[in-house]
C-alpha cells in the first residue's frame, strides 16, 4: 500500500512531509515493491516534492527543477508549483509524441498544423488521446517561505490544487486510510 501525506503544522509556520517506500511501476511490468529509494525530494532548501503512481516519471519530472533551485535560498513555493507544472507537462507530451505521434511519421506539431488533411477518425482518435492521456503521477510539493506553509498537489494533465487551507493531503492507495485519522 502505498501513502504519502503532507502536512501544515505550528499555525501555518511548518510543514511535514511523510512517505512510505512502495515503488510503483506499472507502464510494462505492473509492479509494486518495497525499496530504499526515498518517495521524498529536495527540491530547495524549503520545498520537498513527495510522489505517488508510477516511480519513474517524476524523477524526469524533478530533475530540472531541482538543477534549476540548487542554491537558491528560499524561493517562493509558488514558483516551483509554476516549475512542476511546466515540466510535468512537456514530459506528458513528450510521452504522447513518442507512443502516438511520432509511429506516424508526425509530431503534435504536425499534427495541429496538418489535421485538416487527415480523416477525421485519425484526428478524432488522436485528438482523445491528447485529452485523456494520464501520466498516472502525482506530485505532492510541501514547503515553507516567508513564515507559511504550503502544500501543492499537481496532478494530470499538470493542473495543481493548493491544500493550504485544508491542511493536510494524503495521496496513494493509503491515502484514504490517512485522511479518516
């Protein structure tokens, strides 16, 4: 089962992060194991991102933004959410491009360009796949600038929800066991 949970703390000034180490890869082999690899990412030195749903993608996903904020002191949390969008964005595009588009002798850019041209089965079965295409990541972000705690979840198609408010999110299949405690 896997859990990963977020949390506001100390009226809105701290925030804890909270992670098990069930990897999940469910592209080719449809596996779930235990492993040392922590769920949990510095990002900053006030901003850590937790994962659930598949393990690989959001290693290419944080990658450059972790490059892009090593050291850089306090950035605002907002930022990296803006960050964690964009690049899980282009890697969902660049997953569709790859499976979808470029078999076909085309790119997406082609395909806008072009879709006139095609038969409208193709654009219409092209097109859902550019609607419905599901990473299956979550990115939790959990961090603290100027004295207030955040928490971010960015999820398909790279759309992030702010649980400040709230005060906690729980993700993964223990994420519902989490949130009635």
């Amino acid at each position: 089962m896997t859990i990963v949970i977020g949390l506001i703390c100390d009226n809105g000034e701290r925030a804890i992060a909270i992670a098990d180490r069930m990897l999940t890869e469910e592209e080719y082999l449809s596996v779930e194991f235990e492993h040392d690899i922590s769920k949990i990412v510095k990002i900053s030195n006030n901003c850590v991102a937790l994962s659930a749903g598949s393990a690989l993608e959001p290693i290419e996903i944080l990658s450059g933004v972790i490059d892009k904020y090593k050291g850089v002191t306090s950035p605002y949390i907002t930022q990296i959410v803006n960050d964690v969008k964009n690049e899980y964005r282009r890697v969902r595009q660049r997953k569709i491009e790859e499976r979808y588009f470029l078999p076909r002798g085309f790119s997406i850019r082609d395909f806008y360009a072009y879709q006139r041209n095609l038969h409208d089965d193709i654009v219409l079965r092209l097109d859902s796949i550019l609607e419905n295409f599901d990473l299956g990541v979550f990115i939790l972000l959990v961090g603290v600038d100027a004295n207030k705690a955040h928490l971010y979840l960015i999820s398909n198609p790279g759309v992030s929800t702010c649980y400040d408010q709230i005060g906690f999110c729980s993700l993964g299949s223990g994420g519902r066991h989490a949130d009635t405690t």
